[in-house]
C-alpha cells in the first residue's frame, strides 16, 4: 500500500539525498577555494608581474628570449631592438 518503500525506505532514499546535497556543497566549496588560490598565485607571483627582471639580464637578453619563444615577431624583435639601442 506504500508503494513497496515502506516508511524504511522513503528515509533511506531521503537520507541519501541529504548526503548528496552536502557532499555537492562541500566539494563546490572546495573546488571555489582552489580555484581563488591558484588564481591568486598567478598574478601576484614571478618577476613578470612586478615589473622586475631575473638577476644578471639585460633587456636585450629578455628580448631575445621573448623571440626565442615565439611570444614576438622578427619584426616585432627588430623594432624593439631599435628602440633600445636608441
């Protein structure tokens, strides 16, 4: 007359739907405080993000570099040279 559940069942079946819904907000919880940490690593972390240069290069070295590693055109690298041998 129950449906088969019984008044068992139907507080089982609730209960795993309570477990579930905190386990959802607990991870998501999780997950945001991650997610803030890394981001907030990145942009405060490393020479780059405060204006600095690693010890012992020259802004040619760093342009070089930056070419190197495909961050910059030749011509985008000529120019830039030009501007500071000048």
């Amino acid at each position: 007359m129950m449906g088969g559940f019984g008044f068992g069942g139907t507080m089982l079946l609730g209960g795993l739907v309570m477990v579930a819904f905190w386990a959802l907000v607990i991870g998501g919880a999780i997950w945001l405080v991650v997610t803030l940490a890394r981001s907030g690593q990145s942009s405060t972390g490393g020479p780059a993000s405060t204006g600095a240069r690693p010890a012992g290069q020259t802004p040619l070295d760093i342009l070089k570099l930056r070419y190197a590693n495909g961050e910059i055109t030749k011509e985008q690298f000529e120019e830039q040279k030009r501007d500071l041998s000048a």
